[in-house]
C-alpha cells in the first residue's frame, strides 16, 4: 500500500499517540493540496474576467479543486485516476475553498483534538489580520477541567462563563464554529466521538456589524465580501512582495491599496498591479 494510501486507512483509527506520525506522512500532500487551489484561482484571475471567476477572494468559495487519491478519500470521494485529478465539489455544501481544504485544517489541529480556537485564531490572524494577547494565567488548566465528553462549542462556552476569558473568545471562538464538523484531518462528520451533534452556524462581528451564517459555506461567502478580508488579503500580498512586514505608519499604505483593488474590480489581476504600481515596490531597488 503506497504511504498515502496507508496514512488515510490508519487515519479512521488513531489516536493522541499516533497523531504526529500520521501528520509527517500526510504533511506533503496537504501541503501540495493548498499550493493547487492558489495556483488554480491566481491562472484563473490572472486570464481573463471569465464573468467574475477571477476575484482574488475566489481563494475562499472556489468549488474545484484538484488532489490525489489520498485525500480524495478524505474529501469521501472515489478517486478517479491514480494520480491528481480535478473534481467539482459543486454537489458537496461542505466544501469550498481553502477554509476547508485539509491542508488548512490540519494545520491547527491540537494533538488530542482539533480546537475550534486554534481555528478560529488562525482565520482572526491570516484573513482579519488581527492579533489576540496571551491568555491570562491558568487559563489552559481551566479549560482542561472542563468534561471532553462534551463539544468545543459547548466546552468554550463554560469556559467563557468566566468574564476575564469572554472577551477574547467570543471574539475567536465563533470564527473557529464553522469548522466543528471536521476532524483533525479535514475529513466532514455529522458527530463527534462522543455521539454529539456537531454544529456549524453561529455569528461574527465583522466591518462593524453581527453577521449571521448558517454553515461552512455561508462563512466563507461571509469572508469572501467583507472589506476587512479583502484589506487583509491585499496587505498579505504587498508583504510578500516587498519581503518583509508592515512597518510603523504603512496602514495608509495598505488603506490605498485596498482601495485601488476595489476600484479595479477586486480581481487577481487589480491586487498585483495595486501592488506593482505602489511607490514602495516602484522604489525597490533604486539608488538612494
């Protein structure tokens, strides 16, 4: 059985202990399956208006995606070829995207389970581009004595009852919900180990209003129109091309950029000449 194949039947059956070693074998292949969404939504953008195909935030609600037989079997698809292949995922509400890529949800799954706030923090810090504090002292040994036979949404919320441990969380937690029903390896379940029902709705604040969404997918669409996303998106990309991070007094940068890349239609090609065309990247380079 070839190691990917191998890791997928071990998957179904493991345990704390066995974790980081399946990890290890499936890191390269997820690592590839992330890498094929960017790469196939930035040709998609980069072509041709295609009636809208070609939005920079298509990154987040695209239904195609191409994978190997390894994670066709996480996806609970029969794998078509036995090699990488494209699906429509046009018939499956739950997935879209790169939020439920499992290269992306495997990223932050805990050891012993995969934490709705570890999620949850890492869409607040790669699409929000926010930053939360340290937790307060002892907080890791107060949320561990609250009972594992329950949900994380319900295990947060006793969690959260505490009023020095609320104001972060319900800040991240419900970023993290949408994300409950799949496991460690991004596989999508309707229970958890413990026979429960497991949610994935809940509300955001986001641009300054409480959203509703019903599902994965309804988060992602969320996401996909916000203003803040897309600010965060465009930052992310003029730092990678200046190769460095935001300096003291570049937010008015970032706040141009946006802009332009909204006037220009909010596709691929406007967020790279946004940043190609901004006096920062235009200096690069030149003699002082």
């Amino acid at each position: 059985m070839p190691p990917a194949f191998k890791t997928v039947a071990i998957v179904g059956k493991t345990d704390a202990t066995s974790l980081p070693h399946i990890l290890d074998e499936l890191s390269a292949v997820l690592r590839g399956n992330g890498v094929t969404i960017l790469t196939a939504t930035h040709r998609e953008g980069m072509a041709a208006e295609n009636g809208g195909r070609g939005l920079f935030t298509d990154i987040l609600v695209d239904k195609r995606t191409d994978i190997g037989p390894a994670l066709a079997q996480v996806y609970g698809i029969d794998p078509a070829s036995p090699g990488t292949a494209s699906y429509d995922l046009s018939n499956d509400p739950n997935r879209l995207g790169i939020l439920t890529q499992p290269g992306f949800l495997i990223l932050r799954a805990a050891p012993a389970h995969v934490s709705i706030v570890d999620r949850g923090l890492m869409v607040m810090r790669v699409f929000l581009c926010q930053e939360m504090p340290a937790p307060p002292p002892g907080a890791a040994a107060q949320i561990d004595s609250i009972p594992t036979n329950l949900t994380d949404r319900d295990r947060f919320a006793l969690h959260t009852a505490s009023p020095e441990c609320a104001g972060c969380h319900d800040a991240f937690d419900p970023l993290g919900y949408p994300f409950e029903p799949f496991d460690f390896a991004g596989r999508f379940r309707t229970v958890d180990d413990s026979g429960n029902p497991l949610r994935s709705d809940g509300q955001i604040m986001l641009d300054g209003t409480l959203q509703s969404y019903a599902d994965t997918a309804s988060f992602a669409a969320l996401l996909a129109a916000s203003p803040t996303v897309q600010r965060c998106l465009v930052s992310k990309l003029y730092q990678y091309a200046m190769g460095r991070s935001l300096r003291d007094g570049e937010s008015a940068v970032v706040d141009q950029l946006a802009q332009t890349f909204a006037d220009g239609g909010r596709t691929w090609a406007a967020a790279v000449a946004a940043v190609a065309n901004s006096p920062a990247f235009r200096a690069m380079g030149a003699e002082p």
